[in-house]
C-alpha cells in the first residue's frame, strides 16, 4: 500500500488518499461502473475484508485522525453533455455553451438526464444491489449537487435507501464550476455570465466539503457523492491523484485519511 499526499501549511487539516485497493488507483481514463465498483479484492468476502481493514485503522487512529471510503460518482449524461458533444470546443465555449439549447436540443438553464443517463444511474444501483449480497456497506451518507442531473441520478441509483431524508445532503459547494461554459440562465443566482471560476476556486470549495465531512461527520465511514467531473477532479487535486477522465455515469472510489497537523 502507498501513500498519496498533499500537506498545505496553512490548512489544519490534511488528507491523504490511499492506494491498492481499487483498480481505479492505476488508470486515469474512463471508469465506468466497473464489478464490486473497481475493489481489486474480488473474493466472496471482499467487502467484509475491507470493512475489517477500514475498522482496524479507525480503532488505531491518533486524536483527530480517521478514515473514510468515498464512492465519487460523476452524473448520468445529460443533455449538456450531448450538446458540449455536438460542437467543436471552440464554438462550444465561444458561443453555445453560454445559451440554453439550439433548434434540435434543450440543455440549460439546468440539463436533465438523457434516457442513457437514466439507464447509467440505474446500472450504478445494480451494482449496489450485486454487491449488497456480498455484505458491501451502505453508504451512511450521501452528499449531492443541486443540479438536476445529479439530483436525479442520486434518486435513482439509490432509491433503496432507508430513511433518504436524513442521508441525502444536498450541497451548493458540490456544483460544477460556476461561470461560463457550466450553468446557463439568468434564473441561477450562482451563475455568472463571462466569467470562469478558476481550479484555485473549485479546489477551495472540495477541501470545504472535506473539511464539512471530517469534522461534522466523525462517526460516519462511508460517503457517496453524485456530483460532476470538474468537482471530482478538485477533490483529486486535494488528495495528491491525477486527473480523471471519468466517464458520466462513472465512479471513482477512494479511501481518505483525515488528520490535523
């Protein structure tokens, strides 16, 4: 097992990303719901096994030092994604990604899921169902982004969950980047038209989440995020892991350690 890590002298608190768990740890390209979610562990008693490991580093962890498994899941494909598909990158940023839509397709001011996004949340919830079988521990928390194609894909990949309104979190810092090319219209007071949020930015709202994760949520090990690939690859940058071509649909899963140094 290695170590990634990045150390901010000006931040309390660290995070480090373990690695050699999943087979995501080794790629940077794609990672489309993958069996038992890319766990590299594919004995009957992988779950329980990992469950066991993550039990073992809480109980010999040092005051204000834990460690949680986080499933990144970035948002089925939604209609913004087959219109930033359907035109050239320039003419995308230049013009069309700052309208709603064209002749043919609908994608703002807040795109919805595409029936292949809907059939990509559904397989996510596969998945959960497969592995519940194997003893897989559910998510004790959910943290999702405002926007409807995140909203829905959480809705539907995790219908089964007890007691959604006290699991599910919906959380504004959990957005795409704010500004031009992301959100559409006049009507979202986070939306500013021309004006792009730097990565410096993005990256200080996931270490927010981060920081509102380990120090809010003691208790909790498992963490599941539906959110977008921009803010997935902040929450990488903090942890030290290189950018990520997820694919929509696609989870990244990730064990952390949180400490204060």
């Amino acid at each position: 097992m290695t170590i990634s890590s990045v150390n901010e002298s000006a931040v309390q608190r660290c995070y480090q990303a373990l690695d050699g768990f999943f087979m995501q740890d080794t790629s940077t390209q794609g990672h489309s719901i993958r069996s038992f979610f890319g766990l590299i562990d594919d004995s009957a008693e992988r779950w329980l096994n990992l469950e066991k490991h993550l039990q073992d580093l809480n109980a010999n962890a040092q005051p204000g030092e834990s460690y949680k498994l986080f499933y990144f899941y970035r948002h089925g494909q939604s209609y913004h994604n087959v219109g930033k598909d359907k035109y050239a990158s320039n003419e995308w940023k230049g013009h069309w990604g700052r309208q709603n839509g064209d002749d043919e397709i609908t994608w703002g001011p807040d795109s919805d899921l595409t029936p292949a996004g809907i059939a990509q949340a559904l397989r996510i919830k596969e998945e959960w169902d497969k592995e519940r079988d194997f003893g897989i521990p559910c998510p004790e928390k959910i943290y999702t982004s405002p926007l409807t194609r995140a909203l829905k894909t959480c809705d539907i990949a995790f219908d089964w969950i007890a007691n959604k309104q006290k699991s599910v979190l919906v959380v504004e810092n959990c957005r795409e980047g704010n500004g031009i090319e992301e959100e559409f219209s006049e009507e979202d007071e986070v939306w500013v038209p021309d004006v792009r949020e730097t990565k410096e930015a993005i990256a200080a709202r996931a270490r927010s989440v981060l920081d509102k994760v380990f120090d809010e949520e003691p208790q909790i090990t498992y963490v599941c995020f539906t959110i977008h690939g921009g803010i997935i690859n902040a929450f990488l940058s903090i942890l030290g892991l290189p950018k990520q071509s997820l694919s929509t649909g696609g989870v990244f899963p990730v064990i952390i350690r949180g400490y204060l140094d």
